[in-house]
C-alpha cells in the first residue's frame, strides 16, 4: 500500500485528488498538507501545515508519515505569476527543487504537473508534438519548462522516480481555480446558472486544451501506477481531452439553458497567454506509454458541470 504526501492539498486539483487517493489507497495513507487550514480538514484524513518554500518542514512532515511517495501540486498559475513574478519563481521553482530533494533523499516516488503552459509563441500550434520547441514567454511558462527538466534531472542524475504530465485547463465544480489563464472555462457555468449570461476576458475564436477533472485524476494514477519499463518520456506528458474556444462553451451550455448569452470584454494579459499557448496537443506518447485515455468530451463535461452545479 503507498502512503503520499500530497502538497497544495486545498488547492484546485489537490481538494479532489486527496479525496480520490484516500478512497483508492486508504483515509490514513494520504496527507494532506498545505499553506493554509480550514475548518474540518483534519477530520477527513491526515493534514500538515507546510510551506512548500521551507524544504525543511517539507523534509520533516515527509519523514513523520513515513510517505514513499510525494505529489507535488503548489504553484503559482499563469496569470497570477504575470502579477507577481518573483513570487512565482520564489513558489514554483524553489517549491519543486525542495520537493525533488525531499523524494531524492527518502527514495520517494514523485509526481508533479506541467502544462500547456511550457510552450510558447514559437511552439507548433495545433497537434502540437510532445517533443517539440519550448521558448514560453511567461514566468509560469519558464517554471514549467525549467520544472520538466529538473525532474528529468532528478531521475537521470540521481535516479528518482519522477512522472508528470502536461495538464491543459482543468474544469471543476468543486474547487475553483485562481489566478489562471484558463479560468473562464469554469466561471462561464457558474454564471450560466445564476445570471445566464457570462462576460468572457478570453476572446472569440481562441482555442486551448481542456480537461474535466475525473479525467485529469485518473491520469494522475494511471501515470503513477504506470510500468516504469514502458516510460520513454516521464516528467512532461501531454494529454488533453478538449480543443475548445469560449463559443463552443457557448454551444455546448445552451443545449441545456438555450437563453444563455456570451458576451466579450477581453482582458489583454490573459489574451495574451492564451495566444501564446497551443490550440490543440497530440497526447499520443501518453496514450501508447501508459494508456492515458479521456472519458468526457465538451458536451458529455457540460451536463454534468450543469447538474452538479445547481446540485450544490
Ligand atoms: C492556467 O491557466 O494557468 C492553468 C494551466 C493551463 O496551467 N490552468
């Protein structure tokens, strides 16, 4: 049985993924540990309080549990790191080099997200290839990239079992996202319910990857419990689910409340990124390697935000 440490544990993937691995591996063998508390977070499972840029409580909490594995998920998102750069290298960079050390010094397995996000203007736009040119022009975009080839680092140097993929924009109901590019994609339900009506700082026709969150969580352990013998890549899979601009959002949600109105008021620094960003991945490598596969589409993915939306 694995016992994980999960770090970022209330953030936007880490709220659902210490839920799904407590299920899997057991309540006692996932600890949470995060920045911040809030109420009733210990009474679900195991949780520390740990700063992901003080490599050495990260050290302590690791070695209190016992874990053999770490999944390393706090970070800065792109458009908040545009705000505050320095922070972000402070948080994205020092918090992964800290994490890295940590699995390196007890032989823990390790896991941590890259994105869309590590390619840049210069990268292939559609189908973009897994191995291809990476010259983002984002400080979330340096993170990530100088971030895949650290943890490749980690395992060639040091032989660390190091895996992670290339996460497009996550969409939830449960926790929302903060400070991202992609975040419109999960505002613009929550709006189509309570105003239907939703104002989008992404302009018309500007294409990224998407992905529902059961989708981007079984990936997690899919890619965690993947043979490591069949690995070519490790750190920096490609995977997504959805190609989509905000009017197929738009189409897919007034199937379900045909009043439903999109407008545009395009906030310049998001676009910007966005414009930088793919339109579209090739998730091949991930799916021969270790069989990644996306159960929801954008209509199969909007039923459901809808219904567990209102459900809440
Ligand atoms: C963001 O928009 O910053 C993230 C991402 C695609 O990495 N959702």
């Amino acid at each position: 049985m694995r016992k994980i440490l999960v770090t970022g544990a209330l953030g936007q993937i880490g709220s659902e993924l210490v839920g799904k691995l407590r299920k899997t591996y057991g309540k006692d063998n996932v600890i949470g540990a995060d920045i911040r508390e809030v109420e009733g977070i210990r009474d679900a499972g195991p949780f520390e309080i740990a700063d992901v840029t003080n490599g050495d409580r990260l050290m302590e909490v690791a070695k209190e549990h016992k874990v053999d594995t770490i999944m390393h998920l706090a970070a800065l998102l792109s458009a908040k790191a545009e705000v505050v750069p320095k922070i972000a290298w402070d948080i994205n960079m020092g918090g992964l080099v800290n994490a890295l050390e940590v699995a390196h010094e007890l032989n823990l397995q390790f896991f941590t997200p890259s994105s869309i996000g590590a390619f840049g203007p210069s990268t292939p736009k559609d189908n973009t290839p897994q191995d291809t040119l990476q010259r983002p022009n984002t400080m979330y975009g340096v993170n990530k990239v100088a971030g895949e080839l650290l943890a490749d680092y980690y395992h060639h140097r040091f032989g660390v079992d190091t895996r992670g993929v290339r996460f497009p924009g996550l969409i939830s109901y449960v926790t929302p996202p903060g400070g991202g590019t992609t975040d419109y994609a999960v505002e613009i339900y929550y709006e189509a319910i309570k105003n239907k009506a939703y104002s989008s700082y992404i302009g018309k026709g500007t294409y990224m990857d998407m992905m529902y969150m059961p989708d981007a969580l079984n990936a997690i352990v899919d890619l965690m419990e993947a043979d490591p013998a069949k690995l070519k890549h490790r750190n920096a899979f490609n995977i997504s689910a959805i190609s989509a601009a905000p009017e197929d959002f738009e189409k897919a949600i007034k199937k379900h409340i045909p009043e439903f109105e999109l407008t545009y008021n395009v906030d310049p620094v998001r676009q910007n990124i966005a414009d930088s960003w793919p339109n579209s991945i090739d998730s091949s490598a991930a799916k021969s390697e270790w069989g990644f596969k996306a159960e929801y589409d954008i209509d199969k993915m909007t039923k459901d935000m809808l219904e567990k939306i209102r459900e809440k």
